[in-house]
C-alpha cells in the first residue's frame, strides 16, 4: 500500500463552459491558474479540467482554454465532456487544446490515475459511453494496480450511472477493494457521495454556476482516505485540508477514522510562507504540528483516538489563517446501507465548510436547461 506520508492531492477546475475571453468565466478561470502559480513547486501534484472546457466544441474556444492554462505549474490532465463533442468529434480538442488521447493511465505517488473518455463512443449530448475497449483497457489496468499493491482513481466527466453504455461493468469495477475514488464534473455543483466502497467527488462549473460563488476544489488521499474541499475565489490563502483521519462522512471502513497510534495530518497551501500550523481535539486548547518529513506542505502531529472533532488552523507570513475541521470515524464507527448504484444516492448531503450546499442547482437536476 502507498507509504502513509505519500500523499496524492490534486487541484480541480470545474467545467469551464468558455465562450468569449470577455465572460466572467473566462476571467475566474484566469483568476483560478493566477492562484495556481503562487503555490510552491510540488505542493499540488496534478490539476484536472473534468471536461466541458468549450461550450460549442469550436476551435477558437479550445484556443482560449489553451492560452488561459498554459500558465499552470504543475501538470494538467483534460477530459472531454459532450459540449467539447458538440461538432461530433474531438478534433479541435486534441489538435488545437493539445489534450492526450483517451484513455490514459499515470502513475502518481503510488496511486494509479485512470483518465476516462465518456463521449467519443456515444452520439454527443449526453448520450455518455466507455465501449468494451476502454472498459477493457480499465479492468486491466485496475488489475495490474491491484498487482503492484496501488489504490487507483478515475477520472471522468460524468456519475458512472449516467453512462448509457458500460455502467454496470464499471460498477463492478467500483466494487474492486482498489478503486478508491472517482473525480468528476458535469453536475454544475459541488457535491460528495460516499457508496461504502468508492468516494464520488464532483466540483461546481467555473461558467454556468447557479450556486455559490466560483472557485476551485482540493482533494487528497492519505492511506485509503478521501478528503476533499472547495476554496472559494474570494478567499485568500492559506488554504487548510485535514488528510488523516478521515471524516466520519468519508470513512469506507473503520481503520480510516482513528486507532491506537493515531496521526493527525493536512495540507497547508499558501501563496506565502507557512509560518505555523496547530490542532485541537474537541474543546482543547491549541497546540503546535511539525511539518511532516515525507511530503510538501504536509503537517502532522499525534492526537487522541478519543476525539470526536479535531481542528487545524494554518498561519502564513502575512498573518492569514484557516481552518479546517472533521469529525473524526470512531471506535463505534458502522457504516450504513448504501446503494452503490454509482449515481448521487449515496451523497452525504449539505456540508458547508468543505463548500457543499446541498442544492444540486445545476442543469442536470435542479437548474436552468442551459
């Protein structure tokens, strides 16, 4: 299994949907790659455009979707979504956006990345599809990671259960012990789910947002746990995501909350020099973390197997603070029934401080039909 100080997180740009360099999307996008590159070298391994990236699919758009994230500093995985599919094919997404071609696998912190191509096999809109070659090539690639002893990720643009073609065979696939997340777009709203097995993770849209303010999200996987938070544009850095324990909400087994010898770590990202960073176990008082020897921008310090809320508060430089809470899985930690049927009926629901509203305003459920 993956080292306990190996910790994998990315950076998620929510479908872009960009039209002219004039929308206010384009703007926060540019905003999104600004706060990017203040980060320090390696304290983000990876960021993801979970597709939509063109509204139309037209050239002229990739070219600005192109431009914008040139700029980003750490490497940038694209997937297509059905608007990037609009003209029925993928050509100006790979020639003029220059994404690779799917399906792709990476390797990333002993964690196995899989990148799923849901719209080239179906009819465009959002007739989603794997086709058995892909399908394939996943169950392969989920078997050699399980061989090599790599928890695996995918990466697509939709909920499995929306696909029309291939969702029960990648359901199975979702019961395999190693697949331990899925990081999507398309729902237009932040939201977590959590089938008992496998945490969904999906980030709001950059353009055609009907909640809450524009942003980014940051996720993590810390021995098996999933952890996940949105960070607004209109807040400064730092930026504070609690990796181990797991919540409660997140928890998939019961090792994943606290134990005999427990650890408590997070990242602290900033665009200034984190000067200290401290928890605190339910109403106690304040106390220092070290940084962690084994990752950048990882902090960690020992905490009681007791607790029911811990805390982490970073300080940078310049004097700014957050926060970041979870309650931890406890020793009497059961985990209830669940449908994992790979759709939103295992979602966790409101959950403000990690940026989820519960409202599901998007087109895909509650929205406008953009």
């Amino acid at each position: 299994m993956p080292d306990g100080h190996d910790v994998l997180s990315w950076l998620h740009i929510g479908d872009l949907h960009i039209t002219r360099e004039t929308e206010q999307n384009y703007l926060d996008l540019k905003r999104i790659v600004d706060l990017a590159k203040s980060l320090p070298d390696g304290s983000v391994d990876f960021a993801v455009l979970p597709g939509d990236n063109a509204e139309d699919g037209t050239p002229e758009q990739f070219r600005l979707v192109r431009d914008a994230v040139a700029a980003l500093p750490m490497p940038l995985h694209i997937l297509p979504g059905d608007h990037d599919y609009k003209p029925g094919a993928l050509d100006a997404f790979h020639g003029v956006l220059c994404a690779e071609r799917l399906p792709k696998a990476v390797t990333v912190r002993g964690h196995r990345c899989l990148f799923l191509d849901v719209v080239s096999a179906g009819s465009g809109g959002p007739d989603f599809r794997l086709g058995d070659a892909q399908l394939e090539w996943a169950e392969r690639e989920v078997e050699q990671a399980d061989a090599a002893g790599q928890d695996a990720l995918i990466f697509m643009h939709s909920y499995p259960a929306d696909l029309r073609e291939g969702a029960a065979r990648l359901r199975a696939l979702l019961a395999e012990p190693h697949v331990i997340c899925v990081d999507m777009g398309h729902t237009h709203y932040n939201e977590l789910a959590n089938d008992g097995a496998t945490i969904f993770t999906a980030t709001r849209s950059t353009g055609q947002v009907e909640e809450g303010p524009p942003g980014f999200s940051i996720a993590a996987v810390d021995t098996r746990r999933v952890s996940w938070r949105f960070k607004p544009l209109d807040q400064a850095w730092p930026f504070v995501l609690i990796t181990c324990p797991a919540d409660r909400r997140l928890a998939t087994e019961a090792s994943q909350g606290v134990g005999n010898a427990s650890v408590l770590r997070a990242k602290v990202l900033g665009d200034a020099p984190i000067t200290d960073v401290e928890m605190r176990a339910d109403d106690g008082v304040w106390t220092p973390m070290q940084r962690s020897p084994g990752g950048a921008a990882l902090w960690e310090a020992p905490f009681s197997p007791d607790a029911r809320r811990v805390a982490v508060r970073g300080r940078d430089a310049a004097g700014r603070t957050d926060e970041d809470r979870v309650e931890p899985a406890g020793a009497a930690w059961l985990p209830t029934a669940r449908r994992a049927d790979g759709s939103d009926a295992d979602r966790v629901g409101a959950w403000p401080e990690r940026g989820l509203l519960g409202t599901q305003l998007g087109p895909n459920r509650n929205g406008r039909g953009w």
